[in-house]
C-alpha cells in the first residue's frame, strides 16, 4: 500500500504522511543539534591556540580531528536520514536510517541500517516476520516526507509461488527509474534480502559474490565495506580496508557511495596504481597479457633475481698497498650460498655476501703479511678493500643490488635476460613480451613488480629500529590516552587505541588509509575486489600477500571477463590461489536493465557459449530495445545521438547517454559527435560520453547507443548491452551477432 500524494511540504498531506513528517522533523532536529555540538566542540578546542607543551598539543590535534571526522560524518547523512520504520510484535516502533541517534538520556531514536535491530527492515518476509508487523518505507526529499509505503507481514499474504517477493517496491522502482548522474549512488534505502543476506556475512574468509550484469554486486560490495567498519570497527580501523576497482573512471563513479555512508577511511585503488611509485598506463596485448598472470612467471621472477647472484667465470686478482689477494671461485660461490641461506630478500642478503667475501680478502692479507691482525688493524683492512674498485666491482657483478623496475625492465627488453628466467616460454611467447626501453607500465607488469619486491627487499635496518622505537611510543600513547578519555565525554566515540593513532599521527596529518596506501607491505583487515573475473593468478598472489587472512569480498561475473588472464570459472581460478573454503553467493535480480534488453543480452551471450548466470530483470520498460541499420553513415548516427541525448537528458541535469563501441572506432566517433558545426548537443557538458566498450565496465547510463555490435567480442558485447537503465540503440551496418534479435 503506498500513500501518497506527490507533493510535498503542504497541509493537504495524508495523515500517515504528517505524523512521520512529524517523527523525521525531530531526527533532523537532533542532527542539527549534534551537528551544532561537534561545531561548537572543534571551535574550543582550535581556539585553545598553538601553545602548551607538545603532549598539549597533540592532545588538542587530536579531539580536533575526532570532531572534525564526527562532522563529516553528521553532514554526509543528510540525504534520506531516515527511511524506514518497524511495527514490533511488542507493539513497540523502531525508525531505521543511515546512521543511529539517540537523545539526552541515551533512549535509541533511530538505528544505524547496519545495526543488528536494524536487520529486520531488509529480511523480514511474511513467512518469517522475525517480530515484525510492518515495514513501512519512507521516501523522502530534502527533509519532506513525500509518501509511505507499507508491508504487513503476516501469515495470510504469503504468496507460495511468489519467489522474487521485492520489499518497498516503490520506493526500489523509483530508485530504478531515477535519471543517472554518472555517480553511483547508495541503495541503503531499498537493499534487498539476497543483498542483505550477502552484506552482512561475517567477516572472516573469502566471499565470492556472482551476479550478472545490473545485480548489484558492486553495489553489495560497498554497501559491505560500510557494514564491516561499522560491525567491526575496532579491528579495521587500524588494518585498513582496501577496495580494487577495474578502473580509474570506474572509481570515480563509485567514490560518492562510501563516504554518503559516513565512511570514508576506504583506500580505494586499481590493480595498476596498487603498488606505491608505480603507475600502470599502457594496455597489454592479450597473449603477454596471459603470459604475464600465469602463476608460471613467480618462477621466472624468483630465476631473474638468482640470475644477479653469480659467480666469476675467473678468479680475480687484485693489489691492496702492494700485497696481491685473489677473489677466488671457490670463495664466492661459498659466500652466494651463505648469503641465500639466510632466506633473507636479495638487497639484504648483499649484505650478508660481501661481509664473508671480505672477511676471507682480509684474511688472505693477513696471512700474507704475516701477522695476527688487531681488530682495529682489520677494521681498517676491511675497509679499504671494501672501498677498493676491482673488489666493488666483482662484488656488484657477483651479488648485483637493483631495484624491482629495472629486474622486470630488463627480462621486456634484454632477450637474454628472459631467456635465462623463463626457459619455459617459446621463442614466439618470448617475442610477444618483447618491449622497447623505458615504455610505460601495464597492469600485466605490476603483480610482476611486487612479486620482484618481495624477492628483492628493502635495506631497512632503519626502518626496523624505527619500528622498534614506535611500538615504545605507542605503548606510551595508549596509556596516556586512556588517562585522557577518563577525563572526558569522547569515550562514546573513540577507544583508547584509536585516540592514539591521532597521536602518533601528530592530531591530523595521515589517517590509516593514507598510510596503508604508501606503504607496499601493508597487510589490510579486508579486501575487497570488484569485477573480481578480469584478475590473473598473479594480481590475486598480489593481492594476498596485502591480505594474509584471505578476509575478503570478490565480486565478479565470469560472462562478463575481457582480460585473457582473467577467468570463466571461480572454482578453476581459486583453486589456484586460494585456501580451500572459500564461499559462493548468487545475485539474481537485475536492478538495472529492463527486461527486454537484458534478454537480449543474454540470449546473444547464450549464444557465444558464455558462462551466463540466470537473472530475472526487476524493469519493465516499454520501447527500450531499437536496433537501427545504419544506410546514411554519420549524420544519421548523429540524429540518432541527438535524439537519445534529447529523450534522456533533463533540464536538472540528470540522465546520461554514452555511445560504446570497439576501441578502434571511438577516435572517430568522438570527433563525428563533437563537431563543433553539427555535432551533438548536450544541456550539460558531461552528459554524453564516447567510450570502448571496456571502458564501460561497472558503469551505467540511462542511454546506449552501441555501435557495430558485430565488431565485439562476445563478453564485451555482453557487458555493452547491459549498460543502460532505460534505452540501448543497436546501431548496424554489418550482419547482428547471433541471438541480438529473436529467432523467429
Ligand atoms: N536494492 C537496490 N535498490 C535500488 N537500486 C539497486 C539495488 N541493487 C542494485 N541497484 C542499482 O542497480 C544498478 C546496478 O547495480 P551495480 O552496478 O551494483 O550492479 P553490478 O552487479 O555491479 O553490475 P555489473 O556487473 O553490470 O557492473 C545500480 O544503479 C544500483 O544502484
């Protein structure tokens, strides 16, 4: 039953609609008036100026930061504050909503969505009510109740045959066919139970969510992300939790979603940006794409190191202050295997090699003059051999120090440097990898990077004695902020160990996601990966060594892989990488394309023999499939833009249209649609795009016209045609892949 009268802040308004008006008036006052304390709270203590000693000041750096962080997260829950609302069994009423309040005398006025009580508001069905008599959606704009929606859950409206049962469904189809923007934005409102369900699973292992296009894995991901920080919030906010997005566009079309949660300690990167001082930016052919994310190339990686630690082909003979010393075989091929017993990376081990290769030159020295040396005598010996140029340069010829960029440059542009690491690879594989020096860096090469930094390592004695010194201070820090909690009323909000971190971060400067993400050996509390299909075994070895608990959130969809190294099969890629019991969930309903495209879509994916997932589309939306032949070349694709841009763009700046197509042909289109003559025009700069079909991966748009399908391959197809959220024009010159229209 939905009440309603479409409009909004008048006196004409239902009862029902008034008395919430009244209930959701009083959150947003007590919003207001914490928003007003937080305020006011930050001003006393920026006012406190910068003098007292420095444990003053970073106690006041601190509560500066607490409330700035209280703020932000009281200003980002202004939209829909609340949404929803529980009649109990106990006849008591429980509001639910994006964050929880409560008053003065801390009596609970509306629950966090993540919160426990708060479950029931997306599970609950009529055959297990769980202690609920109705659920009632609120939609709101602004801060005006428009209309209410509600659900009586008893025994008696149990539809046997009903198994896609949606919950608010007016609230959840209004939230369908609102016009994007070209930023995703949250469902918190509407979450479905198979959503829910997935969301809030536990915390621990990995959990691989598959789902077709438009199901909400993305969306579920997130929505996740939130839960987990909210549920266990002690153990992630200082590990971290790491989100991997397919691309950078993709992560600006998301990055509204978690902080309109009130989380934003997210780090959120693409496997190309994931390794610190490393940018991906050149795309990988498909065969060295392929070579590269076998698991195979750990092997070739681990030979190329051992292939810097050698020995001479001829002893070396040398002077120090007129006594010959030899650098003999034998006596460094001793030292390599010393060396590499200590297990330690190779730049450490260096150390280790060249202490014993000197150790017997001093000896020999020794030996030669004839006398016991003083210690001090062999420290200097051991020195001017060290500093001695035939004794360096053997050693660096011997046990080479270098860093993971010019060890994986080297196997792209020195032949023989791959030949000797991957024996394994044919002459024609070997010419596939072949790349000229100083050519940028693609995704395919950054798991090779970091797996050639772990083998490598740092020389960090200094860091270690820093780290040493740290876990000092902290120690310290904790006790003292425990001491400054007793003596105020932050405790509701922060522990002791948190407080701390704002100390040792001096107050403000860098959060724990900004740290994790400088720092390569960060181990994260979670991981999330999205289009989770596109990685190979190599980025997934990346991947978990930042995440050694395998506490992770795939979310993928195998019909949907373009990457050659990526994978048709979860079961076939994790046995690979993961420990065995990992766990499957399904999405099933498409949220986002309506039906008549979405069969289409499949049946052109059936088709092509693709690892479909069955999915039942929650829109019907009349009209919205056109498949058009194209006979008059580009003014007619222009008219046919133009018209999409004028049906589906409004006058508030929502509604977005992208034009996809094969990479090949979207420099033209660019330039055919942006004539500055008679190109197409768009009420908003950004609300038409040209992008390769690729590029779409993850995002949406109320319109797509799609050009020369024929020209894709079936996966990419699959992901274009499932884009739109209202219209997909298939734009033709050339024989339709196989399923795009039915058999008659
Ligand atoms: N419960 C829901 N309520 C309202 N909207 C939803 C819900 N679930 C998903 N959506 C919407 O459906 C659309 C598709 O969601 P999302 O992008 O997360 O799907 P996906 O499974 O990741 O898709 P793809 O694999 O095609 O990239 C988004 O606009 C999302 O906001």
């Amino acid at each position: 039953m939905t009440v309603d009268d479409g409009r909004s802040g008048t006196a004409a308004r239902p009862p029902e609609v008034l008395k919430e008006q009244a209930v959701v008036d009083d959150l947003y006052a007590r919003l207001d008036e914490l928003r007003a304390r937080a305020r006011a709270r930050l001003r006393d203590v920026r006012r406190s100026g910068p003098s007292g000693s420095p444990q003053n000041r970073s106690e006041r750096d601190a509560f500066a930061t607490l409330y700035e962080d209280r703020l932000a997260q009281l200003e980002a829950v202004e939209d829909r504050l609340v949404f929803g609302r529980l009649d109990l069994a106990d006849g008591g009423d429980r509001y639910v909503g994006r964050i929880g309040l409560s008053d003065e005398a801390h009596n609970s006025l509306l629950t966090d969505w993540r919160a426990p009580a708060a479950q029931a508001f997306y599970r609950a069905t009529s055959a297990q009510p769980d202690g609920v008599l109705r659920r009632r959606h609120l939609v709101t704009r602004g801060r005006d109740v428009v209309s209410v929606e509600d659900e009586i859950l008893d025994l008696d409206s149990i539809d046997e045959h009903d198994t896609t049962h949606l919950s608010g469904e007016g609230a959840l189809v209004a939230a369908m066919a609102a016009g994007r923007t070209g930023r995703m934005s949250d469902i918190v409102a509407t979450i479905q139970a198979e959503q829910d369900r997935i969301i809030r699973s536990p915390l621990e292992g990995a959990l691989v969510v598959q789902g077709g296009p438009g199901t909400g894995k993305t969306a579920v991901a997130l929505h996740r992300a939130a839960y987990l920080l909210y549920a266990h919030r002690r153990v992630l906010e200082r590990s971290g939790v790491l989100l991997v997005g397919p691309s950078e566009d993709f992560l600006g079309y998301i990055d509204q979603v978690l902080p309109s949660l009130g989380e934003t300690g997210v780090v959120s990167t693409t496997i190309g940006s994931l390794l610190p001082g490393v940018r991906a930016t050149a795309v990988e052919g498909d065969i060295a794409a392929r070579l590269k994310g076998d698991l195979g190339f750990a092997r070739s990686i681990a030979r190329a190191v051992r292939a810097r630690q050698r020995v001479p082909r001829e002893d070396v003979r040398l002077e120090l202050d007129g006594v010959p010393l030899v650098i003999r075989r034998g006596d460094v091929e001793q030292a390599i295997d010393r060396a590499r017993r200590t297990r330690k990376p190779h730049n450490l081990a260096r150390a280790v090699f060249v202490k014993d290769v000197l150790k017997r030159l001093a000896t020999q020295y020794a030996e030669h003059v004839g006398t016991d040396m003083e210690p001090e005598e062999r420290a200097i010996v051991l020195e001017d051999l060290r500093s001695h140029r035939d004794v360096r340069v053997t050693l660096n010829l011997a046990w080479f120090p270098i860093t993971p960029q010019r060890l994986v440059e080297d196997l792209w542009v020195k032949p023989h440097r791959l030949a000797e690491a991957a024996p394994h690879l044919s002459a024609e594989q070997r010419a596939a990898l072949r790349r000229e020096p100083g050519a940028p860096w693609t995704d395919a090469d950054v798991p090779l990077l970091d797996e050639a930094a772990e083998l490598l390592g740092e020389d960090d004695e200094a860091s270690r004695a820093q780290a040493r010194a740290d876990a000092e201070q902290r120690k310290r820090d904790v006790e003292y902020a425990q001491q400054v909690l007793s003596r105020s009323d932050a405790g509701a909000l922060v522990s002791a160990e948190m407080l701390a971190d704002r100390f040792s971060s001096g107050g403000s400067t860098l959060t724990t996601a900004e740290r994790a993400a400088a720092d390569r050996s960060w181990t994260y509390g979670h991981v999330i990966v999205d289009e989770a299909q596109e990685l190979s075994p190599m980025a997934w070895r990346m991947l978990l060594r930042r995440c050694p608990t395998q506490s992770m959130t795939i979310v993928g969809d195998v019909a949907q892989t373009s990457s050659s190294a990526g994978t048709r099969s979860w079961s076939a890629m994790f046995s690979q990488v993961l420990r065995p019991g990992w766990r499957l969930e399904e999405l099933t309903v498409n949220y986002r394309t309506p039906s008549a495209i979405a069969e289409a879509a499949q049946r052109a994916a059936v088709a092509a023999r693709l690892p479909v997932s069955q999915v039942t589309s929650a829109r019907e939306v009349p009209e919205s499939l056109h498949v058009v032949a194209l006979v008059d070349g580009e003014q007619q694709l222009r008219d046919l833009v133009s018209d999409a841009v004028a049906r589906h763009v409004r006058a508030d700046g929502t509604g977005r249209v992208a034009v996809l197509a094969a990479p090949g042909r979207v420099d033209r289109l660019r330039e055919v649609l942006s004539d500055p003559a008679d190109g197409v025009r768009t009420p908003v700069p950004d609300a038409l795009v040209v992008l390769d079909v690729r590029s779409s991966k993850g995002l949406e748009f109320d319109a797509v016209v799609l050009v020369e399908p024929d020209e894709l391959a079936p996966s990419d197809l699959y992901v274009a045609m499932t884009r739109p959220t209202q219209q997909l024009v298939l734009v033709h010159s050339r024989d339709l892949p196989e399923g795009v229209v039915p058999q008659l």
